[in-house]
C-alpha cells in the first residue's frame, strides 16, 4: 500500500540528501545509480557514492563497496581493497559480517 514507487522522484530526493551530508541518502542514490534505477546505470558514479558514504563509516556502503572492488565493477579489481572494505563495515557493525545463515 502507500504510494507507487517512482524511482525518479526518489533518486532526485536521495540526491539532494546527499548533497547536505545525509550519507545513508549517498548509500541508496548509490544503489540506484548501480541498477540503473530512477537514474541512468553509471558503476562509476555508484562507487564514488558508496565511497563516500562509506568514508562517513556507513557500514552497507562499505559491503557495496568491497563488492564493486571484488567484481572490478566501477572501480578497479582489488581484492585486497574489498577486503579491506569489508573488515570495515563488520567494525562499524558487527551483523554486517554474518552470514545470511547466522543469527
């Protein structure tokens, strides 16, 4: 129920957050801008979002960072760095680092 979703609308919302500091808004214009949601698919721009976000130590911004490190998508392939990145987001939240499994 509630509205439909627009991804237009959200992505211009996220972006204007983003801009005034509101790093979560940077995660998910992030995860937007990667699927090509509401905005045009650019993996560059999505990395230097979650990078940022990621930088203002939001744990979810850091995994999908370390993801796009992983797979080379955005940024170069560096597992090392995905590593890295990951260790970082279980420090900032430990449920980060769990497996799926887990509780």
């Amino acid at each position: 129920r509630g509205t439909p979703a627009n991804p237009q609308r959200a992505a211009a919302l996220y972006g204007r957050a983003c801009r005034d500091g509101e790093l979560t808004a940077c995660l998910n214009l992030g995860a937007l801008t990667a699927e090509g949601r509401g905005v045009r698919r650019d993996p560059v721009r999505a990395a230097r979002l979650f990078a940022q976000a990621c930088d203002g130590d939001v744990a979810a911004a850091c995994i999908n960072l370390g993801i796009a490190h992983r797979r080379g998508i955005g940024v170069t392939q560096d597992s090392s760095r995905a590593l890295d990145l990951f260790a970082k987001a279980c420090r900032l939240d430990v449920t980060s680092c769990r497996r799926p499994s887990e509780p």
